[in-house]
C-alpha cells in the first residue's frame, strides 16, 4: 500500500510553490518532509490532505485517483494541521465524540485510541486548561480516530517540551505499524530520530529522497547545505 505523486506543481497566482513533486509513501514507514519554513512543506501536505484540489499532476493512494476519487480519499486519511485547530471550550471526551459525529461511523477502538494517545486522565477536563503537549494528542486522537491509511502531520511536535517530544515520538512511531506517515518539520533532530526515510524540499523542489540509513553523509550536514542554498543533490 502507498501513496504516489508524479511531476505534481502547484502554483498560487503566477508563483510557482512546488515544482515536479515525485515521490512515494510506504505503508508502515515514516517519511520525514524537512526543509525551512516556506519551502513547500504545508502546501504539499494540505494537497494530499485534499484541502486544494487546483494542482497539476498525478497523485494515487492505493490505486485511487486523488482527481477522481477524492472524497474516498478523504476517508481514509488523517490530518493534524500545524496550528491544531481545537474547540478549547470543549470537554477533551466531548470534542472527540463531536469528531466522530462528523465522519458519521461507529469507532470500535475508541479505548484503544483513549489508551494509546495517553487522554484517559484528562477526558473530562476542559480543552482550554491542558498543555500544549496534550493539545498535541488530542490533535492526533482526532486525526487517527476513524483509522486511517494515510497519517499527515504537519509539525507535530512544534513547542513541546523534552517529556513531552518522547512521548509523542513514541506514539508516531506506534502509529506507523500500520498506516503510511508523513511527518513534516523544520527541525532536523526531531526528523533524524523519528523517520525512516528523508525528504528534503527547497524552493518547491525535492532535493533529497533517500532512506535515512542509506545517507553517505550526515543529514544535519547535508541539510544545512540546502539551508544556504550552496547544494542541491
């Protein structure tokens, strides 16, 4: 099971923001999107998500046409935006039912969910009272609760703290067993410890796409390049 892209661009007005976009998601691998802020990361994952459907290409999961079978698509995919929109005026059990209520499905595993992202503790607490940590669960509990295929997370773990990042890759990583993952973030470290494959995207362009373990260089090194614009590989 993967997802394929093939020269997918995406213009807004006449700036082109991703230029001949190919690559492919595996299920049960976690690919890492790094690159600065600005690069491309969040308008390639709001595409796949289907928030923008004006783009030019090809793009299929599992044998679906993401032009053709969109809304199908949108089924079977999960999507934690960066800024994690939330009801804060929610009860932590209450937005979660409201989530369910919205794709109009019975969640068999919803204690599994409870258990794995770790909200058994916090169900009838007030949104607007957590941490960022577990704002960041609840994002993700929302975004697995329907079990999807395709997992898109778009800085994830943006301000969170030591405790906090561990559990949270703990998770991501649980989570991959059966889903395929795309992880975005500007933070190298964060990428190098979680993913298995790296994309790095500059101006639009994948300049690197390569197992994390077949690099002949280190990917702080090579990143670092690309961030000064002295490299593209």
């Amino acid at each position: 099971m993967s997802l394929i892209t093939k020269n997918l661009n995406k213009n807004f007005k006449d700036f082109r923001v991703l230029n001949n976009i190919s690559l492919e998601l595996k299920k049960g691998e976690i690919t890492g999107l790094l690159g600065v802020n600005g690069a491309g990361k969040s308008t390639l994952i709001r595409i796949l998500a289907g928030y923008y459907d004006d783009w030019d290409g090809q793009i299929s999961m599992n044998g679906l046409n993401y032009k053709k079978n969109l809304k199908e698509i949108k089924k079977i995919t999960g999507y934690l935006p960066e800024n994690n929109p939330l009801y804060k005026e929610m009860y932590v059990e209450e937005y979660l039912k409201f989530i369910i209520s919205l794709y109009r499905i019975k969640v068999e595993n919803y204690n599994e969910i409870i258990e794995k992202t770790g909200l058994s503790d916090v169900l009838k607490k007030k949104i607007s009272t957590l941490s960022k940590g577990f704002k960041q669960r609840i994002g993700i509990a929302s975004s697995i609760i329907h079990n999807p295929l395709l997992l898109l997370l778009d800085e994830p773990i943006s301000g969170l703290d030591p405790l906090q990042l561990n559990e949270i890759r703990g998770l991501i990583k649980d989570l991959s067993k059966n889903k395929i993952i795309l992880f975005s973030s500007h933070i190298l470290q964060e990428i190098d410890l979680v993913c298995d494959k790296i994309i790095i995207i500059n101006k639009g362009e994948i300049i690197l796409n390569e197992y994390k373990n077949k690099l002949k260089r280190p990917l702080s090194t090579i990143f670092n390049e690309v961030a000064k614009s002295k490299i593209l590989i």
